[in-house]
C-alpha cells in the first residue's frame, strides 16, 4: 500500500475503531490507574500520569504527522517548553531566536537561567548571528519560524547544519505553521514543539502542547522526564485535541486563504497602515525561504497601524468580528496587542529593538467568510482614519 497522505494520518492513525466496542473515535480513558492482574502485572498501563491510552493515540497520531521516532504531549505549550529544558544542566548554552512568544523568552530568562543554563538570544534570520555565538558548550539551538509576533523565517535547514556541525540540537517552535504547513524534522530538526492550544486543536478550547522527537533516545530521555516531572494532560483534552486533528488540513488551507486576501487588503491601505507583515507576500524578506520550506505560508498576518498605542487601541476596540484577545489559530479571527498583552513579559528594550513597535497588531485570522472579515477590517480602519482626520 502506497504511504497514506497527511489528511489520511490526522484522522485514522493511532485512531483504529476501539476492538472491544467498534467506536470510531478513540475513547476517553478517564481512570487515573490500571487494574493489575499480580504484582507488576499490567497491560502497558499502571498509571495515567506515566501512560493513558487516549493520550498514547493523540501521540501516535501526533508522531505520524511529524513523521517522528515519537511524540509527547503535555499540559500547556509552557510545559512542553520546560520539559524540554529539563534536558540540559549548568553550563549549558542555548541560541535563541529573538523574536519569540514572550513566555519562552521569561521562561528561559527568569527560570532556567537560574540553574545555570545560558541563553544568547540573536536573529537567527541571519545564521552568521547564530555562527557569533556558537561555542563548545552549545547544546541547542531553538527557533521559531515563523515568529511570533513578527513572522520573521528562518532557514532551518541551515540552522540543523550549524547546530549538528557543532554537536547541538535543533528545536523549532512550529506552532504558526503547524505539521500541515511545515514538518521541521523532514528539514534537519530534532524537534518541533507545538502549543497545541493554537492550530493543533483549532477550537480555543483546550490548553495543551506537544513535542515531536526525530531520534529515539532523545524521546526516551524526553518521555523520562515528562513522568518525572509530571505536566501531562487529562484523558478529555487528548481527546479534544485528536479531534481537532481531524480537520488540521482544511482548516489550515482555510485559514491561509483568508489571511493572504487579508494581507493583500492591509498592504493596501498605506493611508493607515504602516507595515504589514505577511511571509506569503513577496515584498516579505523571508519570503523566499518560506516558499522552500513551508507548503504554505499559513494564518497570522501582523500589522503596524499609524498612531502608536492609541491607534492600535482604537483599531481594535472598533473590530467586531476579530475578538481582542491572546491567543491565536482556532475557528474564530482574533486581534492581539504583542507590546501590552502576549509579549508584555520582554523587556521594552528588547521588544523596542525587535521590532514590536505599540502600534503593532497581531492578526490570527479565522475561517469565517473572507468577506466579512473585510468588512470588519475595513470599518475599523475607516474609523481610524476618520478620527486621525479630525485631530489633523
Ligand atoms: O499557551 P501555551 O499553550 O502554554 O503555549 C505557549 C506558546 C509557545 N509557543 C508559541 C509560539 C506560542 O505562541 C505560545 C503561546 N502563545 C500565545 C498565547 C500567544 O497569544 O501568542
């Protein structure tokens, strides 16, 4: 049998009818333990912080999506995140990329610079930044592409090459493009992490992160440390999030449809705004690197509204369909204020330097019809310019 495709994979890997019943979706095991028949003898299952059949599909699934030796999930992104650190010691060095989601940027900063780890964050869109930096006690490199909230690319195939030639892995945080858009592994990775609350699950309903691991070992030591420290999801989340799977594939073509027609409209109005940051643009600088890289160029469109803060205040407060909240690809369009709200925990300096200006806006653009979005886009923008007008 030839190789199923990806849509084929999201909806029937790890997701065979259950043997006992014949149900087509996987159950929710919701038991913290496992019936033994003696000491020590059990069924691949003792406790569900260790291993839960319903997560175990979710990872099976999630593995075959990635095309991993394994995945992992977890209770939150941040948890994710922080197990994965949990691989490395005093010493250890790490390159960041420096436009990231501001919780991995106080993660790294404020709690695991404290057991002696270090972190040089750099724009990793230049790799000579990356080669700067790189020493002997590099361990890892970890990137975002795209980034949040600039939706800067990088190259990771060239950053594999950096991170291996110098004994380090390589992590990229894929959670803008999603497995549909990008599989890291496939480009030299040794490990894509997902918030899983974003695009993996779709519907802003559940909070929940992944990890999907190239190598066996590094999944082994990774699965050691997620029992042992013990951020796993319940049995109903990995339920949820197999079931917003199921449909990662048409949402994804949904969602990218309606942002690049969004783009297009916001790279036209210059009478308000800005700059408008879009990889599926080709006036984008990381334009072509996503073209190789990625199958598409995904849902998020950033935006600089003329005004600073206020303008973007105003903008925001004027939309009606795109809701003013954190958080990004689920069904719904929403409008978020990176400086204030998602990237708040980075140093003004740090945000200032990067590029996240007060009068950036940070669109996660939904699959409601395109027109509508328009509208709503459109209004506010005219409100803007119309109270600009009656400062001038
Ligand atoms: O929120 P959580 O599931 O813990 O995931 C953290 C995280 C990790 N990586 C990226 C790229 C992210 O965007 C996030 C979470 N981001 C937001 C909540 C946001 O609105 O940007």
């Amino acid at each position: 049998m030839k190789p199923e495709g990806f849509s084929t994979r999201a909806i029937h890997a790890g997701q065979e009818p259950d043997p006992q019943t014949g149900s087509v979706t996987v159950p929710i095991y919701q038991t913290s333990t496992y019936a033994q028949a003696d000491i020590g003898q059990h069924r691949g299952y003792e406790y569900s912080r260790t291993d839960n059949p319903t997560r175990s599909a979710l990872q099976t699934a999630l593995a075959s999506l990635d095309g991993a030796a394994g995945a992992l999930a977890f209770a939150s992104g941040m948890a994710a995140e922080a197990t994965v650190m949990a691989l490395f010691g005093p010493g250890d060095h790490v390159i960041v990329s420096d436009d990231c989601y501001g919780g991995t940027y106080r993660l790294f900063e404020r709690v695991y610079r404290k057991y002696g780890l270090r972190f040089d964050f750099v724009d990793a869109t230049r790799p000579e930044e990356v080669e700067r930096v790189v020493c002997p006690e590099t361990r890892l490199i970890w990137i975002e592409s795209p980034t949040n909230p600039l939706l800067k690319i990088v190259d990771i195939r060239h950053m594999a090459e950096i991170g291996h030639a110098h004994g380090a892995l390589l992590a990229v945080d894929n959670t803008f493009a999603s497995p549909y858009l990008q599989r890291p592994l496939e480009l030299g990775a040794d490990i894509a992490l997902y918030s899983a609350t974003k695009y993996l699950g779709g519907h802003s309903d559940l909070v929940m992160g992944t990890v999907s691991l190239a190598d066996v070992e590094v999944h082994d030591r990774l699965k050691f440390h997620q029992n042992a420290i013990g951020a796993v999801p319940g049995p109903m989340d990995c339920w949820l999030l197999l079931r917003g799977l199921k449909t990662l594939a048409v949402r994804m073509e949904r969602h990218q449809q309606n942002a690049a027609a969004v783009a297009r409209y916001l790279a036209g109005r210059t009478d308000v705004v800005t700059r408008v940051l879009y990889p599926g643009l080709e006036e984008h600088p990381g334009h072509d690197v996503a073209a190789r890289q990625m199958s598409g160029f995904g849902g998020i469109v950033t935006v600089e509204v003329a005004g600073g803060l206020e303008g973007a205040s105003r903008f925001m407060r004027s939309l009606q369909l795109f809701a003013l909240a954190e958080s990004l690809g689920g069904v719904e369009s929403l409008a978020d204020h990176p400086a204030v709200m998602t990237h708040a925990s980075v140093p003004k300096e740090a945000r200032e330097a990067a590029g996240i200006s007060d009068g950036l806006v940070r669109l996660s653009v939904g699959i409601e019809d395109v027109e509508d979005l328009l509208a709503d886009l459109d209004a506010a923008l005219n409100a803007l310019d119309s109270r600009a007008t009656a400062v001038r």
